[in-house]
C-alpha cells in the first residue's frame, strides 16, 4: 500500500492549487493509501477519462503531459516508487478537473458539463478583455445566463442568428424560469460558427466580438452583470451575451 500524505499532494499539485484545500478536506490520502498498486492505476485512469470528458471544452496540458501509468505495470516494484507521486498527480489532478467542473455545472444552472465549459471560458475571455482597459469585471448572473442560453439553444434549433425578440423575449424568459426576479436585460450579443473546431470554444467566441466594433463597444460598456449561454446543433454553435446595469 501507499501511503501518501498533505505535504506530498502540495508537492504532486501545486501548493498554490485553489483546489489543494478541497482535495485535503476530502481526505484522499486516506482514500489512496487503502488502494492498492493495480487499483491505483485504474483509478486514476478512470478519473482521468471522467475529468477529460467534464472538460470537453479544452483538454487539460497537465493531465495530457502525464503519460498512461499502465505502461509500468510490468516493471519492479521500485518503478512504481519512482513514479508515485506522478500517480498521485494523475489522480489529484483528474478529481480537480472534476471538482471544478462540477462546481461549475452547479453555477451554470440546469446544464451539462460541456455546455458550462464553454459558458465559463466566455466569462473568463469577456473579463480578461475588459481587465486590459482598467474595466471591472461583470459579475455573473444566474438569471442572464438562462437567457442567454436559451437564446442560444433556440438559435440553434432554428439555423439562424438573430437577435429577435430583444429584449422582450429574453426578459420573458427570465421572468419563466425565475418569477421572483426582477432582473431586465440591457445589452446583446451573438456569434455563431460552422466547420470548425477551435481549442477553446468559449474564447473563439469572444475573439470574433472583439474584431467586431458594436460587439466590441458592448463588452466595454460600463455593465455590471454578465450572462453567457451556449448552444449547439449538428455541427452549428452559437453563443449569446446578456449585459445588465
């Protein structure tokens, strides 16, 4: 067995990692010492392939540097040695990727795993660009972030991007799904591609406002909430921006 204490996860993730807390609290030492060698592996192979599908949206560098331990299996025992803190990288790195989605799912609201991947790298892109210019950042909004996605999933359904309806519709959908809201929509924008997959679906998206001058104008304007959705049909993506003051 092995047995694999705090300060040996702050050396395998990153003593700076916002989620070496989580991961401590959770007790996983405790969960891999009682684990042996060969289960190890599977585990951390099962949590990788569960963490990479929660991340559709980008795949991680670090868990794609770390190489397939099941390669190893057949050396001695001193192999494993040398490699289990590796392992333990694998295996803390993949539960991140997964506690972080799932974090996440629950902030996106009624969503799937992809679909919040995407949502947050449009969140993050839109307030790293906003952060050049000295601009706050928008905070996010449960009830912005319904309409743009529904917004999103419609046009998808329809093939057409449009921004019909504004602000009528998206107001009528908040109002729908969250009736004591009195949250109002002020601000739009819309994007879709075809035939292409970028890396980062989320930022794709945010680079084509920013070449865009009445997009760009809209992610500078001095909002102070945010929502962003996305949706997806046969190939077609499209995504919205919601802005409130």
């Amino acid at each position: 067995m092995c047995v694999i204490g705090a300060q040996t996860l702050k050396a395998s993730l990153g003593s700076d990692n916002p989620f070496l807390e989580i991961i401590i609290n959770l007790r996983l030492p405790k969960i891999v010492s009682n684990i042996g060698r060969p289960s190890l592996c599977q585990v951390a192979q099962s949590v990788e392939r569960r963490a990479v599908n929660a991340n559709v949206a980008g795949s991680s560098p670090a868990l794609a540097a770390i190489p397939f331990c099941s390669k190893l299996w057949h050396h001695k025992l001193n192999i494993f040695e040398f490699v289990e803190v590796l392992m333990v990288r694998r295996i803390v790195l993949g539960l991140a990727l997964f506690l972080q989605s799932t974090v996440l799912l629950a902030d996106c609201y009624k969503t799937d795993i992809g679909t919040c991947g995407v949502e947050k790298s449009m969140l993050e892109a839109t307030n790293a660009f906003r952060a050049q210019y000295g601009l706050p950042a928008l905070q996010y909004k449960k009830e912005l972030n319904w309409a743009a996605r529904k917004w999103s999933e419609s046009m998808a359904a329809t093939g057409r991007l449009s921004h019909d309806g504004f602000p009528t519709l998206r107001n009528q959908t908040i109002i729908l799904e969250f009736p004591a809201s009195n949250q109002k929509v002020h601000g739009e924008n819309v994007a879709y591609f075809q035939g292409y997959k970028p890396p980062d679906f989320g930022r794709f998206f945010v680079d084509m406002w920013i070449k865009s001058g009445p997009h760009r104008q809209n992610m500078l304007r001095n909002f102070r909430f945010i929502g962003v959705g996305y949706g997806r049909n046969n190939g077609q993506h499209y995504a919205t921006q919601l802005f409130a003051w």
